[in-house]
C-alpha cells in the first residue's frame, strides 16, 4: 500500500519546509531555538496545511526526543498521563516531545493540568491551533510558552511542492504521466495557503487522468473541477470569518470598491449571506451616516431583496450595497455622538429632565402645576430656543458636523434660524 503523498513529501529538514520565512530564514528567532536543540514550549499559531505538525517533527528529530502526537478534539488527560508513563524509560530516552493539536479544544482544567508536567520537564509541549491563542488557550500554559504565527503559503511558494508531488506521482504512474502548462501554479493558487490541500489535490488530479496518446494527461480543466473552492479559508465562527468580516467592513469605510466586492465575493462563496448583510446595515449608519442618510433605506432594500432571493442571485443586491457603501461620501459623526453620549450615561453624567419636557402628568403633582413646555412648531422656522438636556449637561456637545456637503448645508441651516455659530 503507497503512503500518502502528504505524507511521502513531508519535508526532512527545515530548509525544505515550503514558506514560513519569517520563521525559518537564516538568523531567524525559531530557526536558531530548532538548530540549537532547545527544550522551549511553544505555541504554533496559524492555518491549517502551512508546516506546524512539520516543524514539530523537526524539532523532536533536532532535540532527539520522542514524539508523541495527540489530537485535543479526541484525547483526553488520561491520554496524556499515559505518555508521561513512559518518561524515564527505554522508550523515551531523550525525554518526551508532546505535539497536542488543535489545542483550543482542551478546556481550561485539561489545559491547567498540562502545567505540572511541563514545570518538572518531564514533558516538552508543542501545542497548534488554527484560533487566536490569546483568546483560546489559558494565560498560565501561554506564559510559560513561546507563540509563533505560522502565515498562509504564497501560490509561489506553494509551487516547488506541488511540482515535487507532480514528479512523485510521475514516478508512481504506471503509464508515462504529463500536465498542462501552468497547472503546478494553479493547483497552488487554488490551495488557499494549505500545502496539505495542494498536495492532495494532486494525489486526486492523478487517479483521474485522463488516458492520452497512450499515456495519463492531467488537465487545467479537470485541476479547477478538483481544487474548486479550495482556496477559501473560511470556518464560521473561527477567526477567518472575523478576518474576512473585518476586512470588508474596513475596506467599505476605507471607500475601496474593488476590496469591499472581493470580501464580499468570498463570503458569498461560502454561502454566508448573513454575515455581509449584517455588516452593510452597520456600515451604512457606521461609516456613511449623515453624510448620505438615504445610504440606510437603500441598504436596507437590498439586503431584504438578497434575502428573499438567496444565492445565487442574492450576489446582485449585495454587490449593488457594497458598490454603494463604499463610493458614498464618509461620515462618523452618528458613530462619535451616540459613543459620547452613552459614556456619559455609564458615567452616571445624567440628571432629572428638564421640567418643560416631563411627562404631561407631572402637571397635576406638586405646587408648580404649569410646565413651561414651549411647543416649537409654533414658531417661526418650527423652531425655539428652550433647554433640553438636563442641568448637568446642558452645555455638552454631543454631535459634530461632519466635513461632507449635507451636513454642512443643515448646519448652515440651523446656524441662520438660530442665529449662532453650531
């Protein structure tokens, strides 16, 4: 039975690892701590397929311990506990190397028992996860560890694997096996970052040649149909989806059309309508506001159109919001206002209300029965001086016009009814 080609091609030695340069490169931090045999915990941070399972075989090969690998979404303690009875033994004579994946699956009292261990050395802990660390593992196992961010892998660098995994299955074939040109960088632009996926798309490309002048063809046509959305990274709920989600709310507010439609675009892709949706409503009074007030009923409009329709045709009124959104005038004067006026509220910056703007009832109790409420579309302009905000606060100025031409034409407006600078 052949291994898997993942498997057979798995780098030996760091300078075959396929990216990670930041890490890796001569002189780096990582690279110097593998080469010196260092006994140092750490923390491998990043997507799936980008070398960390890798690089912890290096390490263990480097400091010539045992590996031991455990997977936190099936392992428990006691898996753990059995490892360690096994330290101080014929089968662990340099000590134990424990690669724990997926760590953010260990609950916080599985997490705090790994410290013992650690603390006495009879365990060195390499633990990876495809969340934050910061927000999943527990602050006393990542004070004792080192953090490292394992980056997605550039279609260029991804490119020499995926010609290795091509030469491998050619040597495999049992019949002369060839590709169309370009295919290797294609496959490793549609990966996504993940080598792994890369890999195993080329391992599946080749069952399905295709039989040509009596040898095995592997075609672009057929390498899309195998790798068809593989180069999303996207786990609803995980970081991905905040990534994209923060990204297209950025590029909107930033008024990069082009941008806000690629995030848009990968969502859809996912088939996650919600998530976009629930950023343009936001964007719309976030980012535009009062400098295009007519942005939110228009957004709006095409989100409930989008979710009447669904995918595919959804695309369409979420493109039309997102085009909108982003090449509207700016304003966070919405956003500035209401976030002064509910710190001043948490504050306990409040006071009664004025007396003119009490409920009518409060004119039938106590010895001033009249309520002084000056009822404004009486007046010329619907307009007249009196006090609204309580004593307190009757100074605070809370909004600020913005810079666009529609607040600036109502705040010439209101400055010539009331006759002062606003």
């Amino acid at each position: 039975m052949q291994r898997p080609l993942a498997d057979e091609i798995r780098p030996k030695t760091l300078d075959e690892v396929v990216g990670q340069r930041h890490l890796l490169a001569p002189g780096a931090v990582l690279r110097r701590l593998i080469e010196g045999g260092t006994e140092a915990n750490m923390v491998f941070y990043g997507p799936s397929g980008t070398g960390k399972t890798t690089i912890a075989n290096l390490v263990a090969q480097q400091t010539h311990k045992t590996l031991y690998r455990l997977n936190a979404t099936t392992a428990s303690l006691q898996d753990v506990k059995a490892i360690l009875a096994e330290t101080d033994t014929l089968l662990t004579p340099g000590g134990v190397l424990l690669y724990l994946d997926e760590i953010q699956y260990f609950n916080k009292k599985q997490q705090q028992s790994l410290l013992e261990f650690m603390e006495n050395g009879k365990l060195t802990l390499i633990a990876s996860t495809t969340e934050n660390p910061y927000f999943y593992v527990y602050s006393a196992l990542l004070s004792r560890s080192t953090v490292f961010e394992f980056k997605a892998v550039s279609p260029q660098e991804a490119e020499p694997a995926v010609l290795r995994a091509l030469e491998i299955q050619k040597q495999r074939s049992p019949l002369p096996l060839s590709w169309e040109e370009g295919l290797p960088l294609q496959i490793a632009a549609a990966c996504g970052g993940d080598v792994r996926k890369a890999i195993n798309a080329v391992e599946l490309l080749s069952s399905a040649a295709r039989p040509r002048n009596g040898g095995l063809f592997l075609s672009r046509e057929d390498a899309a149909q195998v790798s068809q959305r593989s180069a999303m990274r996207y786990d609803k709920g995980g970081d991905a989806l905040y990534d994209i989600a923060s990204a297209f709310m950025k590029s909107l507010r930033g008024s990069d059309p082009d941008a806000a439609l690629h995030y848009l675009a990968r969502f859809l892709e996912a088939g996650d309508l919600v998530t976009p949706c629930r950023r343009l409503l936001c964007s719309a009074s976030e980012d535009v506001g009062m400098a295009y007030p007519q942005a939110v009923a228009i957004v709006k409009a095409c989100v409930d159109t989008a979710m009447q329709l669904g995918l595919p045709e959804a695309q369409l009124p979420l493109a039309q919001a997102a085009i909108l959104l982003a090449t509207a005038p700016k304003s966070n004067s919405v956003t500035e206002g209401i976030g002064k006026a509910r710190a001043d509220v948490r504050a306990g910056r409040t006071g009664d209300v004025p007396r003119q703007l009490q409920n009518v009832h409060a004119d039938t109790t106590g010895f001033d029965n009249q309520q002084h409420y000056r009822y404004p579309h009486l007046f010329p302009g619907h307009w007249v001086d009196q006090q609204y905000l309580p004593d307190a606060l009757k100074d605070v100025k809370y909004y600020q016009w913005g810079e666009n031409k529609t607040e600036q034409a109502a705040k010439a407006y209101w400055e010539k009814l009331k006759g002062k600078d606003l």
